[in-house]
C-alpha cells in the first residue's frame, strides 16, 4: 500500500522525530507546556498540510499519508501528534470537506502551513457519546448573525496562542419530529462572548493543548456556516470515521513506541547476572508487543486503503481504532513492567506511553462505541 512517496515521507517524520521531537519533548511534558517550537518545524515540514490539495497550501498528498506521520511521532510522543491529527482531521478536513470556496481561500492555506491551528468544538460538558441527545448549545439567527450560546468540553487546539478557528457544533433548530437539527459554525478565535477556559490537568498527552469552552452570546456572521444547515450532524459523524482511522495509526505508533524503547532497555538491564533479554519471559512479553503493533497496523492500513478507494470504512474504522488502542494500552502497561521501577518515572519514555495510552480508549469514540458500531454495521439492532 505504500508507493514511493510514502515511504520517504515515514522516512523524513521518523528522523524528525528522533532527532526534534526526542530530546526535548520530555521537558515540555514535565512543564505542561504547548511546543510551539516543534509545532513550527512540523509546519514548515509541510505535515499540517499533508492531506490539503495545492491550490490550498498544502502538500496534495493523502489521508493515509498523515497517518503514516502521526504513527512515526507517536512511536516517540503522543502529544506532538494529537496536536497534528486534531488540526488536520478536526480542524482542516471539516472545511475542506464541506466550506465555500471562501472558507477554503481564507482558513486552509494558513492552516496547511502550521501559522495557525484550528479546533472542532462537539463534546459538552453533561453529554459524552451522546452527541444529538447531550448537546445543549445553541445558535440562532439574528440579523444576518448566528448567536451562540453554550459550552464544550475537552477540545483539543482550542486555546494556544495560534488557534484560529474553532468549528461549533450548535442547535439551530428542531426538526418535524422533534430532534434537534445540528449545525456547523465558524467561530473565529478572539471573537466577543467566545471564552477559552484554563488548561486542563491531565493524566497524559501533558504537551498538548485541551481546554472548555463557553459562548455567552457569541456572534458570528451567517456566512460562517459550514456547509449545510443542519447537516453539522452528519458532517460530525464523517469527520469522525476519519479520524478514527488517524487514532488508530497514533495508536500503532504508541504500541510501537514502547516495543521500541523496551528491546533498548532490555539489552542494556542486567539482573541475575545477565541481560534480561535472555530471559524467557521478556522475550514473550516483547514478542506479544510487536505482534499486537504489527495486527493493529494491518488493521489501520486496510481501513484506509478503503476509505481512498471510496469505499465504506465505518466498520474498518471503528476495528482499527478498538484494535489499535487496545495495543497501545496492552503495549504501554507491558513496557511499564519490562522496565520495572524506571518505568514508573516521567523521564523514561515508556511513563509517558503509559499516561498518554489510556485516553486512545475513550477520545474520537469510546472502545463500547465502537463496539457498538461493529455491532451495528453487522446487521445487530441498534
């Protein structure tokens, strides 16, 4: 599945990322501090414009060729590459999937180049999964202006000094039977009644930046619809099939990540007079990692050569991203214990695997939502 191209591409991130990314990332993670340094080499790379066409500022390659990326700096930190996947699989795709040609003209060259990082605001404080039936905010027409009202939780981008554009999911409306018709709203960073709250404390991805939201009142002009009114449900739900697909392939590069650093430290660890490499019982542990990586790889691959072939992904998808975490999470709990009391300590690789693995399971979709999707797509009642 990989041509050419991609293969220089994993070739350039992973060097990146072992030579950039590596020895400074820790200090950032320990401080809680966004990398806007890394940020704007990963920019210049052209990473943040991988998968946006030319005409646009980007490079014109693929989605799977951001996955690719997003595996190579996770194998490495999971914070510079939730940075990545959230702008271009959040904030980028949904205007370039659905936005005018003048949304496109102003948001995405500056997005394809790292200047500034978009944001999607969906998940709400008391809703969850249950996106139609949680959500609370609101946006109403009032004189050539939606108003919006509410807030979001947990948005990822959202709040860095190079945020430009949050996506709002808002309720415009209700439907003949009642539901809410959803929509999708610009809100531009800066603008009145927008509030960014203070940096959560988080158990992991400690380098990234995920904050709440509230809108008091917020107005925007009308033009900042994207795409159809009372699609924004819709358009959520394709954002997110994508996106897992990239999950899945952070994943991977976690699971990765801690074979990676384990077969280092196994080579080098002496107990009982040897290397405990030669031990029985580490070489299966690591043999279980690399083939929990390799399985889950295989399963993010196919999803994507499906969704680039135009074909339906929902199922590979939401595989991928149940197999994949579930690697990452495995993957990161074993290393853990290869390294024994080192890797309980922040400043080995493996205790930031360990507290950046657990979110892989719950963030773009639970593992039971996905579940529930295979479950669906099988044919089962909803």
């Amino acid at each position: 599945m990989l041509n050419d191209e991609h293969v220089e591409l994993r070739k350039s991130v992973e060097e990146f990322a072992r030579e950039v990314v590596a020895p400074v990332i820790g200090d950032y993670y320990e401080r809680c501090a966004f990398p806007y340094d890394i940020v704007r080499k990963m920019g210049a790379m052209g990473l943040f414009g991988l998968p946006v066409p030319e005409e646009y500022g980007g490079m014109g390659g693929d989605y799977f060729a951001l996955c690719l990326a997003l595996e190579e700096l996770a194998r490495v930190d999971s914070s510079v590459a939730i940075t990545l996947e959230a702008a271009v699989s959040l904030g980028e795709m949904p205007i370039l999937r659905f936005g005018t040609d003048a949304q496109k003209q102003r948001w995405l060259p500056k997005m394809a180049t790292g200047e500034i990082l978009g944001a999607f605001g969906l998940t709400e404080p008391g809703g969850g999964s249950d996106v139609p039936g949680g959500m609370g905010t609101t946006a109403v027409l009032d004189g050539g202006d939606w108003v919006i009202n509410g807030s979001k939780a947990f948005i990822t981008n959202s709040g860095t000094d190079i945020t430009g554009v949050v996506g709002v999911a808002a309720i415009t409306g209700r439907r003949e039977d009642g539901r809410p018709e959803i929509s999708t709203i610009l809100v531009p960073s800066g603008t009145p009644g927008f509030t960014v709250s203070k940096k959560y404390s988080k158990v992991g991805w400690s380098a990234s930046d995920t904050r709440e939201l509230s809108f008091a009142d917020c107005r925007v002009p009308e033009e900042n619809l994207l795409g159809e009114r009372g699609r924004g449900y819709a358009q959520f739900l394709q954002t997110l099939d994508e996106g897992r697909v990239a999950i899945a392939a952070l994943s991977v590069g976690l699971a990765q990540g801690c074979v990676d650093e384990s077969l280092r430290y196994v080579r080098e660890r002496r107990a009982f007079g040897q290397e405990i490499g030669r031990y029985q019982a580490i070489q299966f542990k690591i043999a279980d990692m690399e083939a929990r990586a390799h399985t889950a790889r295989l399963a993010y691959y196919h999803a994507a050569e499906r969704m680039l072939a135009g074909l339906p992904f929902k199922k590979e998808a939401a595989i991928a991203k149940l197999v994949s975490s579930n690697a990452a999470m495995d993957n990161a709990r074993d290393a853990t214990q290869i390294f024994g009391g080192y890797g309980f300590m922040n400043e080995f690789p493996v205790g930031r695997f360990y507290r950046d693995a657990k979110i892989l399971e719950i963030g773009e979709g639970t593992s039971e939502v996905q579940r529930m999707l295979i479950a669906r797509e099988l044919g089962l009642p909803a």
